[in-house]
C-alpha cells in the first residue's frame, strides 16, 4: 500500500521519528517513489498510518507536515 510505501521511505531516508512537511516529500532534493505524488494520496496514506500509531500529522511555519513514528506495519 502507498502507506507502507511511506513509512518504508522515511525508515530508509532516516525520517523516522522526525517531522518533514508534505512538500519534502513530494518533492525531495533526490527523486525517490514518492516524488509527484499527489497531495491528497499523500493526505490519505497519512491518515492511515495515523490510524495505525504509525505517524502524526504536525502543524509547521509553511503548511502541513508529519511525523513519521517506528511501529509495527498493518496487514
């Protein structure tokens, strides 16, 4: 699923437990999986990792951002 793609990415990148804004990953410095994506996919593969206690979404200076939490990945 697009979730686990996402927090596959952010473990791999070392983005866990950190805060990036949906921009950072939309559109990275280096071209990764989850470049283009669109915003709302995004928003929604959030949500479901947010469901599961596996990110949390965060309020930054220039617009939304995530949190992505270490946790055990849902089935």
């Amino acid at each position: 699923s697009r979730a686990d793609r996402l927090t596959a990415q952010a473990s791999a990148t070392g983005h866990l437990n950190t805060i990036m804004t949906l921009y950072e990953i939309v559109e990275p410095p280096v071209p990764s999986p989850l470049s283009g994506v669109p915003l709302p996919v995004l928003r929604r593969a959030i949500a479901v990792l947010a469901r599961s206690a596996r990110a949390q979404t965060i309020a930054v200076a220039d617009g939304e951002g995530v949190r992505f939490l270490a946790g055990a990945p849902t089935r």
